[in-house]
C-alpha cells in the first residue's frame, strides 16, 4: 500500500520527459531517476556516443527512453528536438533544461566571447526551451519545466563571474516564466545545486578552494548526482508537485544557510 502511494505521488508512467543536457554528469543523473520513476526519457545533448551510452543504461535498468541530438543554443535545433519527441511519443511532459557550461578564469582575463558563451549556454538554452517546449505544454493543458541554477545564484563565488551571472538569471527568469503560464497550468520550477564536482568546475577545485567550500558546507561534503533525484521528482510529478511553480529548490548540504 505504501508503494502505490508513493507511485501515484511520484510516478511518471506514460510521461515523456526531455533532459536537454542529459550527457552531462548532472543531467545524466536526473535522466537515469525520471526514467526509474517510470517515464520514457529523450536525453538530448551534443555528444551522441555519451547520449546512446546514457539511453543503453536507462534500458539496462528497466526503463525506456531515446536519444536527440540538440544545440540547445539554437532555437532551429530546440524546436526540431521537440518535433522528434512529438514524432517519437506524440507529446512532451516534462523537460528539464540541464545545459551548462563555466568559464573558470579570473575577472579581469574574461574574454567578451567566453562571457557571451557562458550566457548563451546556460541562459539562452533555458529561455529557448521554456518557450518551446512551454508553448507546446500549454497546448496540451499542462506540463512541468525544470531550470537549473546553481547556489551561485544566491552567493557570488570567486572565479565563476559569467556562471554566477548567467545562473542568477536563471533564477529570475523562472520566476518571471512561472507566473507567465500557470493560467496554462504548467509549473516552471529551478533547481539550484550546490557543490556537485563534474566535468565544467573540477578544474577550479584546488585543495585551497575545497577547504573553503567546505568550511561554508555544514554536511562538510560534495554532493552525488544522485542526490538531485528525489527534489527534481517533486518538481517534476504532477501528484506531487501539483501546487509547486516559481519555486528555488536549493539542494547544497546547508551552503547557502551560511551568512558568515
């Protein structure tokens, strides 16, 4: 019995979900848990041997899903990648906007193409998918968005000036589309990850930097992908999540429940 009440919180069974940058660590991670939770997965990203590796796995589990190459900088290869889900699955329920990229240089050495990057990767991806995919929710009389920001949105951090930016954009902009279609009955909802070491900021992470950060970390640890599961369910059931939209979900072992 309890398992059924769970399932009809958090179940996704006959969902389609899209994760733009489910070739990434992070967006691997939520791919992998909406599809345990039951829905048919489109990972979609630029690196097709990492996407059809990532699509084998969620099949090797038990679940089912596909991959779609996109640009998520390109309002063309956004909409063809929601044409392919609608030609694949005849709608799209669910899409989580995971595209991300850092510029990991001090201030005054940032170029204005890698500031320009950064934002169009991280910014402009989320706007275009949003709208896109949002538009088409709409039509259908509903569907869940998930954004993903980053606790730099809510505290500046040295050395990720254009991250920091695009992310507290982010934040803003999810607020701002949340309220735009609720009328529609699609939530629109961020998650902000805290320190999570992926491809993009391991770089940054000397020995100096890591005492740091764990010394403004209560739980005195990284976070696992795995760990951002269970709050992009919430965000993304339509049980459990029903009444949620405009909301920051921070998922950072206490980070940004540091002021001093």
């Amino acid at each position: 019995m309890g398992n059924d009440f769970l399932e009809s919180l958090f179940g996704l069974r006959d969902r389609t979900a899209v994760v733009i940058g489910g070739t990434g660590v992070l967006g691997g991670a939520l791919a992998d848990g909406l599809a345990a939770a039951g829905a048919f997965v489109v990972v979609a990203g630029r690196g097709e041997d990492r996407g059809e590796a990532r699509v084998s796995a969620i099949r090797a589990a038990g679940g089912d899903g596909t991959f779609v190459s996109v640009d998520a900088t390109s309002r063309a290869s956004v909409r063809a990648l929601l044409e392919a889900t609608i030609h694949a699955r005849g709608r799209a329920d669910i899409l989580v906007n995971c595209a991300g990229v850092n510029s990991a240089v001090p201030y005054h050495e940032i170029t204005d193409e890698d500031f320009a990057r950064v934002l169009d990767t991280n910014l402009t991806s989320t706007h275009l998918g949003c709208q896109i995919f949002g538009g088409h929710m709409a039509s259908l009389g509903g569907g869940a968005i998930l954004n993903i920001g980053s606790v730099s949105a809510d505290k500046p951090l040295s050395k990720v000036f254009a991250y920091s930016a695009s992310k507290a954009a982010v934040v803003n902009y999810t607020k701002n589309v949340a309220r735009e279609l609720a009328p529609r009955h699609v939530r629109v909802n961020v998650l902000c990850p805290g320190f999570f070491p992926a491809e993009q900021n391991r770089k940054i992470l000397s020995a100096e930097r890591v005492a740091a950060i764990m010394g403004q970390t209560p739980m005195n640890r990284f976070g696992n992908p795995e760990e951002l599961v269970g709050a992009a369910l919430l965000l993304c059931a339509p049980a459990a999540g029903s009444f949620v939209t405009g909301a920051e979900l921070y998922v950072d072992g206490g980070f940004t429940a540091m002021r001093f």
